[in-house]
C-alpha cells in the first residue's frame, strides 16, 4: 500500500482508530462497512506502510503533577547541520520536552516543555535548556489553557 493510494475504506478505518486506538476489530469493520478479516489485513497494511505509526494513551498531564505547559522559542548562534543535529540530540534526552520543531524564519526550534510548576520549569530552563550548546536566546511563553486538542491530521470521508 503507497501512501498515496488510500480508498474510502482506509480513510474510515483511520479515522476510527485516530478516534480511538483501543477499538476492537470488529468495531473498526463495522464503521469502515466492512467484514472483520479483512478490516485486519488492511490495517496490518496501513502499520506496515507506516501510515499508522503506533498507538499510545492519551495522558493527563495534571494527574501526574504536570501542572504547567510552556512554549520555549529556542534560536540558535549557529545553523549548520552539525550543530542542529547536536542540538536536537540534547533535546531527545530531556523528558520534560514533549514537541521539538524545527522552523524556518526567525527562531530555529519551537519545544513543547511540561513541568510540576514553574520553579521546577526554571530550574529545567537555567540547567538544562539555555546552557545548552549553541543556543543563543530562549523565549518562553506559559500556556493559559487548551481550547482545542485534534491528535492527528483530519481525514476527508
């Protein structure tokens, strides 16, 4: 299966499991109309192509005392491939950075960083993210609330 060749099926059979992981087989079929076997296979075939890249569980952050979310705006002194990578390898060792994106423009990297409150987010920002190799300035930005949580990409019928 391409990436590019989904059918009406798939996207059904995506939509339901980017809904709800955990829904059987036969809850799947029946949504996509169709039959549970080869609802099975095409899944197994939307995982191997990697549309499907896995399945976790929507934690709330709250109830493990992750109480605060911020936005850190990271630019870097330098840009080259060396030191994006370096950059990015640090990143990937630290929990508490939940999104790493790379952009084009002004700020090199935007992270997505929980934390049980903001004396444990600085001590995150002044040991671990502006002392960092090559950072150059970080901006951050505490968030407020969440009006909207998609996961995923919407999926036309």
């Amino acid at each position: 299966m391409s990436r590019g060749r989904l059918d009406e099926i798939d996207r059904r059979i995506l939509a339901s499991l980017q809904e709800n992981g955990r829904m059987t087989n036969v809850e799947v079929a029946e949504r996509a109309g169709i039959t549970a076997p080869p609802c099975l296979r095409r899944v197994r075939a939307l995982e191997e192509s990697g549309i499907i890249r896995g399945y976790h569980a929507d934690v709330d952050p709250a109830a493990l005392g992750y109480t605060i979310t911020v936005f850190a705006l990271v630019s870097l002194k330098s840009q080259a491939e060396d030191d994006l990578q370096a950059f990015e390898q640090h990143i990937a060792k630290l929990p508490e950075v939940r999104e790493c994106f790379m952009l084009n423009g002004e700020i090199d990297f935007v992270l997505r960083v929980v934390a049980q409150d903001l004396q444990s987010f600085q001590r995150f920002l002044t040991s671990n993210l502006t002392p960092a190799p090559n950072v150059a300035s970080v901006k951050t930005s505490l968030v407020i609330r969440k009006s909207k949580n998609d996961p995923g990409v919407p999926i036309p019928a």
